[in-house]
C-alpha cells in the first residue's frame, strides 16, 4: 500500500492512497492516532483531514493490508510511504 500526502496546511492534510499497481484503494481507513477523528478514501484513492493540535500521525489501514502509521510534519512537500 502506498500512501502520498499531498499537503500538509495548518487545518488539513490530504493525499492518496493506492496499491502496488498505482490502482487506488477505495473505501481505505485514514485516521489520527489515539483520536476517533478521521475518514475513508473515496473511488479516487483520495483523503482529506481536518488537522488535530496533538495528534502528528496518521493511521492508514484496509483489510489486506499492513497498517501503516505516518508521521506528519508541517510541510508543503508531498510524502510517499510504501
């Protein structure tokens, strides 16, 4: 699974997700460690996220797959986790 953060802002953060294929995983939980604040990806792979003061990573998970947690920086450079 692979994760692209395209921007992080003061009030949200938004990427993809996608496969080994570059194929996007539709219905992906996205979510801020230790909260309950968080979304799915829709049919493009893509997520967007109010940002939350005290929580700095994110939480990617689908069945199928390794859970991955991502820790998000103040940045307007995009993040590719595989």
């Amino acid at each position: 699974m692979f994760v692209s953060i395209a921007s992080v802002r003061a009030d949200e953060v938004k990427g993809h997700v996608l496969d080994d294929s570059n194929q996007p995983i539709i219905g992906a939980n996205v979510y801020w460690e230790g909260t309950q604040q968080g979304t799915t990806t829709d049919v493009d792979g893509a997520f967007k996220l109010d940002t939350r003061e005290n929580a700095h990573n994110l939480v990617v998970s689908y069945i199928g797959y390794t859970t991955v947690v991502i820790p998000v920086t103040d940045t307007k450079e995009p993040l590719v986790i595989n």
